[in-house]
C-alpha cells in the first residue's frame, strides 16, 4: 500500500453537510455597482434571471432600477416555464440581500464585502429538512449554477460580456 492510500486510510471521515454552502468571488466593481445588481429587478435579471419580476407589500411592480424592502414578492424566471417564486427575508441596502428559496425550503443570501482594497460577493445557501437525497441533490445542482452565475456577474460587470445561454436545446448545459 502506497504512503498516499495509508494516509488516506488513517484519515477520519468527516460527513459533509449537505445542507449548504457559502461561495464568494472577487468582482472589479465599486460596491454601489455590485448592490445593484444583487438588489434591483433589472440588475438581478442583467446576470442571473431571464426577468425578474418584484412585488412591493402594497401590490406595486417595482421599476427595473428599484430596490427593495423586506417582505416583497419575487418572481425569478430563468427560461419560459422554468420560474420560482420568492420573498426578500431580510434586506440590509449595499450589505446583504436575502431571499426564500426552494419554495421557502431553505434561503440564499448575497452580502457585499471589501477585503484588501477589493470587493467581493459572498453567497450563502441554506436548505432545511431531513431527506437527505433531497437535500443532496439541491446542494449539488445548486453549488453547480450558483458557481456559474456568480461567474456571469463578474463576466457582466467588469466585461459586459453575458454568459448565458437562452436557447436549451442539450441537457446538461450549465449556462441556461
């Protein structure tokens, strides 16, 4: 047995929690920038969402250019027939968004930071529950997209170059 097998053999096995994770990804853009396209309708749609669709506690469709408070109504639509509805959980302006997720089966947030002179996105999923294929299924697919699309932010932001592709004509196509 070689030493990487004995290694390996010796290590102890630490189950991963399958009930998510945290991404981050550095974006050349000033926070104000980064915020809008998190926060706004219009920014949201601009990388990750075919449209984006936000309902304010009073019934009002929010402007492409509007932000958001806690408790309005999101509509995510990704290509036709594939839509999910949201709500904002907790909104904190240019610092962090959260949104329900999954039909409010869990939750993802985004949170704007600085390291070094440097911003960064950081996204946190979190998913609820006890069945554990479910669970495994949701983090899988979703760390999968979430690296993609947070990819097409800083791609649309610091490049203006859009990533997605709007025709799924093959399965398995990580960029729809």
């Amino acid at each position: 047995m070689g030493l990487y097998h004995a290694l390996m053999d010796e290590t102890p096995r630490v189950p991963r929690d399958w009930s998510g994770f945290t991404h981050r990804i550095y974006v050349g853009r000033a926070k104000e920038d980064l915020w809008s396209a998190l926060a706004t309708p219009g920014g949201i749609a601009s990388w990750f969402t075919y449209q984006t669709t936000i309902v304010d506690k009073n019934g009002r469709r929010l402007a492409e250019d509007q932000f958001p408070s806690q408790g309005d109504s999101v509509h995510w639509e990704w290509t036709e027939g594939t839509t999910e509805e949201a709500r904002i959980l907790e909104f904190e302006p240019v610092d962090r968004i959260k949104f329900s997720w999954y039909g409010d089966k869990g939750w993802v947030e985004f949170r704007v930071r600085e390291n070094d002179g440097r911003n960064y996105v950081e996204l946190e999923q979190r998913m609820e529950g006890d069945d554990a294929e479910f669970l495994q299924d949701v983090y899988v697919g979703c760390a999968e997209g979430w690296t993609f699309f947070l990819a097409n932010l800083k791609s649309i932001l610091e490049g203006g170059l859009d990533l997605r592709e709007y025709r799924a004509d093959m399965r398995g196509l990580i960029n729809v």
